[in-house]
C-alpha cells in the first residue's frame, strides 16, 4: 500500500522487495513492472523534451549569423545612392529582415524559458510610462494600421515590479495582434487603471 502511494506521487526509484513465498509477491511484482513502466515513459517524454528545446535554441542560433549579415548589408545598402525606387526595395528589406530578427529572438527566448534559462531582471517601474514608450516606437505601424489608438493612461507614476523588458514585448506584441487582426475602421481601447496595491 505504501509502495502504491509513492508511485502515485512520483517516487519511481525505488523498488518493493517482498519474500517470493509472500501472498503479495505477485501483486508486489505487478507494481514493480508498472513503476518500471512510468520511470521509462518518464525519461522518454524528459529526453524528448529537452531534445525539441534543443533544436529550436540550436536552429535559433544557426538562423541568426547569416540575419545579422543581411541587417548589415541592408545597411550598407541605404548608405548608397540609389534610384528611388530601389531605395524603397532596400527599406522594405530593412523592415523585413529586422521583423525576422525579432521573431527569431522570441524563438530564442521561448526555447530558453521552456528549459528554464531565461533570466528575469526584476526592477521597480512606472507601467504608464512603459505602456506610452512602447505606443511612442510602435506609433508608425499604428498610424499606417487605418485604426483608432484610445488611450487612457494617468499622468502620475503607477510603480510596479516587473521585467522592463519582457513586459515591453508583451505589450508590444499584443498591440501588433491588435492591429492585425482588428477589423478597418476598429477603435482599440488601451485603459491602465491604478487600483492600490495588492
């Protein structure tokens, strides 16, 4: 019974030793193969687990050496004088390839978080003035969005603790999806209401 409840919560180590003569040798036997069983499966799904992570850090990394040359490149290239219209081919690539430098970023970070390496730098804020930065270097693709921006957002600090950056690219991301895939001619409302601390 006791070997039953240590399976059940997890323990897969160790294993119950009844005489071969015991009436429960054969039940002790059954419970043994079962934790054998789940202790294999276990490893297995960990194994596989850590192997995806794995693949998607390495492909993450393998991605961002030939990105950070086509940035570079890109720079170059609007250093030069060009016609008009290939100047906007070259700024378009810019976009571009600057959109794939996030993303594989956030495939970085996710592949790090899920095997518990993403740090958290912790920092006392004001999450108005994060939320007004964040509106301020997104104002482009929000003017070109053909959406209403509504913000309410007090002039007075409204102090938190949080990653300044993570939270950044929450918001961030958020308000892209926002423009994504709201309908032409949607209001987006964007409230941050101080509630007193917790």
């Amino acid at each position: 019974a006791d070997q039953a409840s240590a399976v059940r919560a997890g323990e897969l180590e160790r294993e119950l030793a009844l005489q071969e003569n015991s009436d429960l040798s054969g039940l002790a036997d059954d419970l043994n193969h079962i934790r054998q069983g789940l202790h294999q499966a276990v490893e297995e799904r960990t194994r596989s687990e850590r192997m995806k992570v794995e693949l998607v850090a390495n492909v993450s990394h393998d991605i961002k050496t030939p990105l950070t040359s086509i940035v570079s490149y890109v720079e170059l290239l609007k250093q030069e004088d060009l016609p008009e219209h290939v100047k906007e081919y070259v700024q378009i690539l810019g976009e571009k390839s600057e959109r794939l430098k996030t993303m594989v970023q956030d495939v970085f970070e996710v592949s790090k978080a899920a095997s518990n390496q993403l740090p958290v730098n912790l920092e006392q804020l004001d999450l108005g003035k994060l939320l007004r930065q964040t509106l301020a270097d997104m104002n482009v693709q929000i003017s070109q969005s053909g959406l209403s921006m509504r913000t309410t957002i007090p002039e007075e600090p409204v102090m938190i603790v949080a990653d300044g950056q993570r939270l950044y690219r929450v918001f961030q991301n958020l308000i892209q999806n926002a423009l994504k895939y709201s309908l032409n001619g949607s209001r987006i409302f964007l409230t941050l209401t101080d509630e007193g601390s917790v």
